[in-house]
C-alpha cells in the first residue's frame, strides 16, 4: 500500500463531491548544513542521515523519472533497478527505497514468500492485505530480504511503509507494544545493512522510536493539524519528508518553513508531479 488509509478515504470523498486533489540509536552529531545532501558524517561506511528541510522527490508510479532537480528522491523498491539508482547518484542525489513491510502485496515477485497465516483483512487497496506483525519470526527473514534488495541495487536508505496497523483493523489484535517490537525491527534490519530509515506516520509512537530512526516521512499533518507532532525529528537533527494531498501549498508552507519541514503537494497516484514549498 503506497499510501495511508485515511488517505484512501480523503480521495473517496473528494471523488463523491466531484473534486479531484490537484534498533540503533541516532549515534552521531547533527547533521552538517553545509552538505547538499544532509550527511551528517562523510567517513566510509557511516550512514546517511538527512538534515531537516532538505527538499526531496517522492516518486512510486513507476521508475523514476530524474528531471526534477532536489536532493532526495523516495522511489519504489521493486520497480526500479540499480541502474536507475546509480543513475540518480550520478547526479548528486540520495536515494530511498519505498518497501511495503505491513501488508502483503500479490503484485510483488516474492508474494508467495508470505505464509497465509499471517495474511489479515483487506487494507481498502486491490491485492493487498494487513501482515500479522506479531509473528517476528516469520516476517524477519522475508524483509531481510527485501532490504537485501535495496541494499545490492544501491539505495541510500528505506521507507518501511504501513507502521501503525496497530490502529488500523488489520484482523488481528495488534497492540501498540506488538508494533514498537515491529517498528524496531524493521528499523534493526535497515541499519545492519548500512541503511537509513524513516518513520512513515505513526506520530503516536514518534517519543518511542524517534532514536531508533534517522528521518520521518508523514502523509496529511497539516491537513489533520498533526504537523507539531514531527517536531522532535527535527529538534534531533532528523528530516520530515512532508506532503499533503488536498491542502493547496497557500496553506501550509509558511508553517512548515516554520518547523523546518520538507513539505510539497502531491497527487495521491505519487506520479512526477510536484509543488514544493
């Protein structure tokens, strides 16, 4: 699932009223501001960790087209190959790789890697259904796996999408204490594999995990008046990747320029399309 839930509903509406929408702790010093691409620590091996307002290119319908000229761009894992990273890093950008590690997806090569025990209820996109985030040992080695995959194609960092199935109905007794034990996990996985991670939404959880990831990417807070909550990523040092859906940029980017957010407008398709602040 490319996007939140309620994001699913915010479109549903409009399309009704005939609109359309335009593991590890943080371990280093703050990021260097001096670095086009907010790295923090240029020796070999250290992990990319984006500054607050870097601007960035949210792209998953399809491979990436590499003409908007920012920093960041979060591209689809499994639909771009390494070629198509290298070729954004030729150009002086970071790369991060969009990865589903929620909800099964039969669309994807390794969908028969999931056992149907721990496949849930629909999550509202075709072909896709909640994962039983309590079962670690099942899931552990199949996102290994696919952070294998960002890792070998080049990818800078991960952005584990659908964190919060714990307040979702997902057809399973998801606690808030099953997802922390999950969100670090994944977050583990990242790191090991010398990879960055961002908390995609979850802002209920960011005073648990915000040292256990290195940025933020969040769906709507100004839209839903939640953007004070990203707060603490940036007070760490640590980027919010922000978009809103159907907020026009009149309405949200002086305030986001206030907390230091990265924000822009986006179409829900995620296509190349894209208004910055």
């Amino acid at each position: 699932m490319r996007y939140t839930v309620r994001a699913v509903l915010l479109a549903a509406a409009l399309a009704l009223a005939g609109c359309s929408a335009a593991g590890d702790g943080d371990g280093g010093r703050p990021p260097s501001a001096g670095s086009p691409s907010g790295t923090a620590d240029s020796s070999a091996g250290a992990r990319w960790r984006p500054r607050p307002g870097l601007a960035w290119q949210w792209q998953l319908d399809g491979r990436a087209d590499p003409s908007v000229d920012v920093p960041v761009y979060d591209i689809d894992g499994f639909e771009n190959t390494a070629a198509d990273v290298a070729r954004l890093h030729r150009d002086g950008r970071k790369v991060i790789c969009y990865v589903n590690v929620g909800a099964w997806e039969d669309f994807r090569p390794d969908e028969d890697a999931f056992p149907r025990s721990v496949l849930g209820d629909r999550n509202g996109w075709a072909g896709e259904r909640w994962l039983d985030i309590r079962k670690l040992s099942v899931l552990r080695p199949i996102m290994e796996r696919r952070f294998d995959m960002c890792r070998d194609k080049g990818f800078d960092a991960v952005e584990p999408d659908l964190v919060e199935g714990y307040a979702d109905e997902t057809g399973f007794p998801l606690t808030a204490r099953d997802q922390l034990r999950y969100n670090r996990m994944i977050a583990k996985i990242a790191h090991e594999r010398g990879l960055s991670v961002g908390l995609k939404n979850d802002l209920a959880q960011i005073p648990q995990l915000l040292s256990d990831f290195d940025f933020a990417v969040n769906e709507e807070c100004a839209q839903f008046g939640e953007c004070d909550r990203l707060t603490p990523f940036v007070a760490a040092g640590k980027a919010v990747f922000h978009v809103e859906y159907a907020q026009p940029t009149s309405s949200f980017c002086a305030r986001s320029r206030r907390l230091k957010l990265s924000s822009m407008q986006k179409k829900l398709e995620l296509g190349v399309w894209r208004k910055p602040c």
